[in-house]
C-alpha cells in the first residue's frame, strides 16, 4: 500500500481528570490564564494545550485586557510534555489552529512530526507573538515543555524555589521542539544546560538574564501582579510594536530558522529511537524519567 494513503488506526485511551485543565479570569486589565492539572503537575496534554491557546485568543479579543499572566496551580508551573499520565491524548484527534493536517491516522514519522508542528512548535511560535505583553509567574519545577510555555512569554517571574531543566537529551533528542536554548541563555551555558540535564536555579537563571524577577514563593503573587499592573499603565499600541521590535530583532538574530533546523534534528531522532528500540522516546516515559533524575542527582552528590 503506498505509505501517503495508508491509514493507521491507534487507540484513544486518555481519561481526563478534569474539563477545565486551564482556568480564565481578568481584574484591572490583567487577563490570568491558569494551567489547572496540579494532580499530575500540570504536565501538558493536548486538552490543555487547545485550551491554552483557546484562552490566549480570548484575552487578545477582549480590548480590556492589557496584560496577560500565565500561572500554574499547585506546587510546580509544569513537569512537561505528557509523556504517562492517564490524560496522555496523543492519539485524539482536535479541531487544529494551524493548517497541518491530523496525526491520529498517520503512518511513522509523519505521526509525531505533523502532530508536533501543531501543538508543541506551532502553539508556541503563535503565543509568543501575540500582540499583547505576557508575563510567566513559575513556581516549583519547570521542565521541558515547561520550558516552552515560559519561554513564549515576553517576561519571566519565578519564585526563589523554582527550577528549570531540559533533561531530554537523555532520550537522544537535542532539546524541546520551541528550541530558545541558546537565545535565553548563553550558547555555551545552553550547552552545560542540555549535556548535563542538571536543574537550573532560580536564582542562576536570573543570573542569565533568563528571569526577570525573584520572590519568595509568598511574594510571588503579588509581585507579579505588581509588575504587570505598571506594564499595563503604557498604550496598547507602544506595548504591541514594542514586542513585535523585539521579537523581530530576535528572528534577524536567527531565532526563527534556528528552531526550524532543531526540530528536524528532533524527529531524526525520534525516528533514530524508533528504529534502534522500537520507542520514539528512547523508553522512557515519566516514570522512567522521574527515576533518572534522582538517579543523576544522586550521582552528583
């Protein structure tokens, strides 16, 4: 059978803990977005990232809100990508914001790297160049695809107990899909970052110019909350240009074609792991990750 028809019928097994896996509220010009799975530490499904979307959308149309917060429940921002809960949905199929086609029912690599330019490269490369100032508020672990949803954001607030990590170059793959390594970080910093797999302070990243501004973990609220109360005191207009001149500067700089050269190398080694061990993550899932980074933390002392 020629492998462009050829369909493929996977399984939809994902059970929802919750319908709202991101919450939506404004005050004062302040739209706040809420990643609302804390029971799996708010790792990233797809219901959540179409909501996500869905809701940036909404505070974008609304002509009162100025800023845009991105926050997380519970103890940590986001372990990730969903790689084992039961809300794993890679297999179902959405409405899709972008004009690639569906996943669900494609053969190798097409799978993941269709499904990828969708929700992981796509969605972020949307979000970040919104109109409209976004600020990141991160508490407890920010991980991986995480990272991402951080990174997106014009502004980083993180709490004095936070952490970053990209530990996936355990799995043979250079780094998350919405590669900005070498742009928040410098290059050779990015490298230690992704070699080692090791977690990145706060207090390190804001060394790097990588976060904005620090708060205890009981100041981080209202500090955040601060900040984007004076970002919203400027025009709607100067706020827009100004990030569009920023953004613009960044892509002059490579950013954009950067990551388009990364995330072939990813699904090369999607399909590399596939090939060698039958697993397009190399074996792990959550669990095994989990386990690996006590391991390496253990090791280090």
């Amino acid at each position: 059978m020629n492998s462009d028809s050829e369909f493929v019928q996977r399984a939809d097994t994902a059970v929802y803990e919750t319908e709202e896996p991101v919450l939506y509220g404004v005050a004062d010009g302040i739209a706040t977005l809420t990643l609302n799975r804390p029971t799996v530490n708010n790792a990233q499904n797809s219901q959540m990232t179409y909501a996500l979307d869905d809701a940036f959308r909404r505070a974008v149309n609304d002509d009162l809100v100025k800023v845009i917060v991105l926050r997380a429940n519970g103890k940590h921002f986001s372990a990730g990508h969903d790689i084992g809960t039961p809300g794993r949905d890679i297999n179902k199929s959405f409405e899709r914001a972008h004009l690639w086609w569906d996943h669900t029912n494609k053969p190798g690599g097409e799978y993941l790297y269709a499904r990828e330019q969708e929700v992981y490269l796509g969605m972020c490369r949307r979000w970040r160049e919104l109109p409209k100032p976004t600020i990141a508020m991160v508490q407890g672990a920010c991980i991986a695809g995480g990272l991402m949803l951080a990174w997106v954001c014009d502004l980083i607030v993180a709490s004095d107990d936070a952490f970053f990590q990209d530990p996936v170059v355990r799995m043979g793959i250079p780094g998350v899909e919405y590669f900005a390594h070498p742009y928040e970080l410098n290059p050779r910093i990015a490298k230690e970052f992704l070699f080692t797999g090791d977690r990145m302070s706060a207090e390190r990243a804001y060394q790097m110019g990588m976060v904005n501004r620090l708060f205890s973990r009981e100041e981080l609220e209202a500090g955040t909350y601060a900040l984007a109360a004076a970002i919203a005191k400027q025009p709607r207009m100067g706020l827009a240009l100004t990030k569009q001149a920023i953004n613009h500067v960044e892509d002059l700089q490579g950013k954009r074609t950067a990551m388009d050269a990364v995330f072939a190398w990813h699904h090369f080694a999607h399909s590399h792991n596939e090939l060698l061990s039958g697993d397009k993550l190399g074996g792990y899932d959550a669990k095994a990750m989990i386990q690996a980074n006590k391991t390496a933390a253990g090791e280090r002392g």
